[in-house]
C-alpha cells in the first residue's frame, strides 16, 4: 500500500466517521506513527499535518465520550453532589457562569497575531470576528472588521456587521445591514443561508 493511499484512508476516517466512532489504542499509533513518519515527506505533507490535528482531535472526542457516560454515572449515584452536576456540565460543554474560563481568548489572540502576518486571509477574519462577538467584545470586532470590508467585499462582511449591531442591541442598524445584504447579493446563496442563521 502506497504513503498516498495510508494517508487516503487515515483522511476518509474522519469524514466518514461520527461523534461516538472510536478508534483503537493500537489503531491511533499505526495512524500517529505514520503521520509523525511522514511529516516532512514534500509530496504529502500539507496533508499529513492537518490529518495528525484531526487524528487527535477525534481521540479526544473518544476520551471525552467516555468522561460523559462516567459524569452521568457520578451525577445518577451521588444527584446531591455539586462536584458531580459540574463535571457533567464541563464533559458535554455546558455553559460556564465564570466568564474567565469560558471566553474564547487563545482563539482570539492566535488570530490577531495570524492576521498580522497574513492580513489578506479572509478566513482568519471570519474565525476571529465569531470569537469576538461570541464574547461580546464588540468594539474589537467592529476594527477588524473594518480591516475585513477593505479585502473582502462579500456578503459575510455584511453578515458581521448585523451580528455586531444585534451584539450591542441597535435592532434598527441590524434591521438595515439585513435589507442592505439582501439587496447587495440577492443572487447569492450564501446571502439568504446567513440571513436564516440571524433570524
């Protein structure tokens, strides 16, 4: 079996596979190994280095399946336990009252030091403006959005602008980036699948 076509298969797992997929200890070294073995390889490694991501990502997952059935397990033996209900909470994601340990700052501050070096990159745009106003730091998102609309005149641009003005509560400005959008790109897709995602 060619390096391509190990690579092809390690890929296909996680396009193939669900949430609750597991992969073995012996399996995830196979794949692990191979990857780390391949890693400077010129013909494979722009994939090689997202697959090893990916791989551990979904070993992950698979560890943290098994952390929910054992939080469910401590919350149905001791219900009382306060510990209990937060370590279920903290397993399947749940919301966090502290906002210092919910708040998406690594993401954020990855992102501006990634776009200061590559500020033409749309999509490091688009991750660092859904982290802003997911933690409702509107000014922050509002300058880099600006940066944003001076590279990409797409209808996203106009889509975080709704978001930041929905954010900070001008309903009327949110109402008129909407007409705005869909009269700019009425022939775009995209356009009304984001105009479904604020509404």
């Amino acid at each position: 079996i060619t390096e391509e076509s190990k690579l092809e298969r390690i890929e296909n797992l996680f396009l193939n596979s669900s949430d609750i997929t597991v992969i073995s200890d012996k399996d995830f070294e196979s794949y692990r190994t191979f990857l780390v073995e391949n890693i400077d390889n010129p013909k494979i490694k722009n994939r090689v280095i997202p697959a090893l991501a990916y791989l551990y990502i979904f070993k992950a997952k698979n560890y943290k399946n098994i952390a929910v059935e054992y939080a469910i397990k401590s919350v149905e033996t001791e219900p009382e336990k306060k510990d209990n209900h937060s370590i279920l909470n903290y397993a399947l994601d749940g919301r966090k009252r502290d906002w210092y340990t919910s708040n998406n700052c690594k993401v954020i501050d990855f992102y501006k030091y990634f776009i200061k070096n590559n500020p033409d990159n749309v999509y490091a745009y688009y991750i660092l403006l859904d982290n802003l106003i997911a933690d409702n730091r509107t000014d922050d998102a509002e300058k880099h959005l600006n940066q944003l609309e001076a590279i990409d005149n797409s209808c996203r641009s106009i889509y975080y602008r709704a978001q930041i003005c929905c954010a900070k509560g001008d309903f009327a400005a949110f109402d008129n980036c909407i007409c705005n959008m869909q009269k700019k790109h009425e022939n775009d897709w995209l356009c009304w699948s984001l105009c479904g995602d604020l509404y």
